[in-house]
C-alpha cells in the first residue's frame, strides 16, 4: 500500500486509534493532515516531529467553517479518515435534547461535514474512511446508550449513501464499527474485562489503512466490523 505524496487528512488523530494509524500511515510514505483542539493534545501526539506530520488546530469539527479551514489548508486530497468522535451512555429517560444533539454532533456532524469538504477536496478520485461502532450494526447492543447508537448508525448510513453517489466520481467511501477497543482509557473504565477480546488499535488501523489506500481499487459502501475476538 503506497502512500508516497498522497495528503491524508486524519481527524481524531491525536487518540489511541490515530496514532496507531498515523504511524501506519506515514510508513506507507503519506503527508499527514492531523487535527487537533488544543495544545496539549498536540504536545503528547508521539508523530508530532515527523516531516510530513502537519498538525492542524481545529476549533470544532461540527462548525462549517472550521471543517471548510481545514480542509482548505490541506488542498488536494487523497484520503480523509474520520476518526473524531465521542461516547456517552445514558438511559433514554435520563437523556436531553441537548444530550441527544451532543451525540448527533460530535459523532454524526463531524463525519457528515468532513465528508462533505473531503469530496470537494478530491480530484481524480480518492477514499474516505468513517467510524461506526458495533451498536451502529447491532442496535439491540445499544440498550442504555441509545442516543450514542442513533449517532453513529446516522454514520452509517451516511457512510453508505455518499459511496453510492460518488462513485461515479472515483471515491470509495466506507467505514469500520469497532467493538470496544483496548486502549488504556477503556482498561482503566472496565478494569475486568476480557482485553485479550478486544481488538488492538493497530489491527483496527490496519484495516482502515487498506479501505483508505490505493489498493482497494473495488470495496465500498461497506460499514466493516472489527471486533477482534469479542
């Protein structure tokens, strides 16, 4: 999978998963495009000194003109992964309007904006890359955090109906749904859990690294799971 002078624009790539894949990335010979939304975050990022890292300060990725920003700096476009994103878990009952929006926002807006400016961003083709999750696929696994499982099934859908309609246009869009992943945040909330179950960042990078490179030439409109052994 070559990646040489191909611009690659990651968001959410600060996390566990997007440092996993932004090191994939740039061994495979990418320029990384990596948001960021403060400067802490952009300090601990281990892939911050490397040359073809640019780290770029997003304020919010569900504000227009931010996601516009971004992408503007970039210019054209390879590949734009769409790891930015959040979890909260929460009863129906005990969930707010504004708790509802929160969900829809951080997991469903940022993927639909980013989407969009990615598309505009490309020329001659190109891929985008989305997170689902498991319950996205598996509603009944969202029992107790439903607002969190219409966001992201609100991905996948979007994830779908964008790969049918550009196409034409020689962009594979596609998207992974993780189960939980093992990442020290999730050991530390879940302390008796079965980690060797969940599948590893780097394996769940690895997967998208195929979906957003050069190599897969056929695969789209899928919602891939990866859910290692859980």
């Amino acid at each position: 999978m070559d990646f040489r002078d191909r611009h690659v624009v990651v968001t959410g790539g600060t996390g566990a998963l997007g440092i996993a894949l932004v090191g994939a990335l740039l061994e495979a010979g990418a320029i990384c495009h990596v948001s960021y939304r403060d400067a802490a975050e952009a300090e601990r990022f281990p892939h911050r000194a490397h040359e073809r890292v640019k780290l770029v300060e997003v304020k919010s990725l569900s504000e227009e003109a931010d996601v516009a920003a971004l992408f503007a700096s970039v210019g054209t476009v390879w590949a734009s992964v769409h790891l930015a994103g959040g979890f909260a878990m929460a009863k129906v009952a005990e969930t707010s309007k504004a708790d509802l929006m929160r969900q829809m926002d951080t997991n469903f807006v940022t993927a639909f904006l980013c989407c969009r400016e990615a598309v505009k961003a490309m020329t001659g083709g190109g891929r985008i890359v989305n997170v689902a999750a498991r319950p996205a696929l598996e509603w009944r696994s969202g029992a107790g955090m439903a607002a969190y499982t219409a966001s992201k099934a609100a991905v996948a859908s979007l994830t779908a109906a964008l790969a049918e309609e550009v196409a034409k246009d020689g962009i594979l869009v596609n998207a992974v749904a993780p189960s939980i992943m093992d990442t020290p945040a999730n050991r530390k909330a879940m302390p008796k859990a079965d980690f060797a179950a969940w599948p590893k960042v780097e394996e769940v990078a690895a997967t998208i690294l195929f979906l957003a490179s050069p190599a897969n030439k056929v695969t789209r409109g899928a919602i891939v799971p990866v859910y290692g052994k859980s």
